[in-house]
C-alpha cells in the first residue's frame, strides 16, 4: 500500500504535524526523513527495512557510512546523506546539553558525558584533547584524529604547541575503544606516559586520559572502570 492511501492520521509526517514527533515511532521518524519508498515498498517499509538493517538500534545505524545505507533497496545517496546528517545533529545536540565551558572539571565522568554522544556508535578510533586553564576550566576541546578499527595516531608534539598557544595549564586526553573493552592496551599506556612527561616540560599537567565505550569508560587518573 503506498503512502498516499493511508488514512491521513496514519500517515507520519500528518502524525507529527498535528501531534508531535515524541508520538512516532522510530521508523515512522526514518519514514519522514526518507519521504519516499519505491514501487514495490511505501516509505514506512523502507525505513522499516533500514532499521532492521541495523538491528533495530540508533546506535548502530548512527555508525552506517552512507554507502551502507544504499545497500538497503530504495535509499539512494540523497537520502542516506538525509538520515547520516539527522544523525550528527543528535550527536551534537546531546554534546550541547553537557556544556562543559563554565564548569571545573573535577572528575573524569564530566568528560564521559561530553564525549559519550560523540563517539558512542563509533567503529573507528578518535583521539580527542581538552584543554584547561589553571582552575580545570575547559578552553576549548579538540578531535586531534580518527584511525582504524583498533588504533588512532597520536601525536605529541601537536598537542604541546596547540596547549601553549591556547596558553593551557591542564590536558585530557579522550579517545574510543570500539570493540567495547575500555581497558587500556600496551600502546595506551606508552602513548599516555609520553605525553605527560612532554607536557610537564613546559609545567602543563597531563590531568587524565579517558578511554570511552558506549557504556563506560576508563580513566588513567582513577585507574578504574566506570560503567553507565
């Protein structure tokens, strides 16, 4: 049945008009998105066969390249691009409610919370860094890269000039595990301990480094494991 002949209080984009997105169903929000199916599927079936593609999670179809969308029959490169750019603006909306700017941060679980939107769903590495002022206040935070499926490059003497020129006291380093083991390897701990001893040669302190999966984190600072 296409879309056009459904009743109109059946029809997505009708539903939200009159009361709401809260009331949709995710694959009625695809729908939306999508505006279109083919000739054998209604839109609603097409967004309900994307998302089963991706195990009827956000979190998965928010790591789909646009290229594995198109996999799916009747999402073209147009609307794959629709529905991975609703999906940064999530990400960057949930980044915008753990505003960290006008906070000191006093423990690794702020940082989880600012970063946990950016990378959950990830299936590449990040490297990411925050720069304090002297009262742990963030200046700003920055991606420093994006590798592979188990390493990402880190390189030191970026991170040094980048902190003297923001003239920063403190560093957090931040990156992701994407197999969701947020135990830090060999290559973690050597990466970590050339950076603090770079860092404290021009008297900027090295104040954690975090490694974040979709459900906790592991913090050097704390040498534990939170989960959430």
């Amino acid at each position: 049945m296409k879309i056009k002949d459904l009743d109109r209080g059946e029809r997505p984009r009708e539903r939200l008009l009159a009361s709401g997105a809260a009331g949709l169903s995710t694959t009625e929000l695809l729908a939306i998105l999508l505006r279109s199916g083919t000739r054998k599927k209604n839109v609603k079936e097409t967004a309900e066969e994307l998302f089963g593609a991706a195990g009827n999670s956000l979190t998965v179809l928010s790591g789909f390249s646009p290229e594995k969308m198109t996999e799916t029959e009747g999402i073209g490169p147009d609307k794959a691009a629709t529905v991975s750019a609703a999906m940064e603006l999530g990400k960057r909306f949930m980044g915008e409610q753990h505003c960290t700017d006008r906070v000191s941060i006093t423990g690794p679980k702020q940082i989880f919370e600012v970063m946990r939107p950016i990378m959950k769903g990830l299936d590449h590495e990040e490297c990411w860094i925050f720069f304090l002022n002297r009262a742990n206040y963030v200046l700003s935070k920055e991606r420093l890269s994006s590798g592979g499926m188990s390493a990402t490059v880190l390189d030191t003497k970026v991170i040094i000039r980048k902190a003297l020129e923001k003239r920063a006291h403190g560093l957090i380093l931040v990156h992701n595990h994407p197999s969701g083991n947020p135990h830090p390897g060999s290559c973690d701990v050597k990466q970590t301990e050339v950076l603090k001893r770079a860092a404290a040669l021009f008297d900027i302190s090295l104040v954690d480094h975090i490694i974040v999966t979709d459900d906790r984190y592991y913090s050097f600072s704390d040498d534990t494991v939170a989960a959430f």
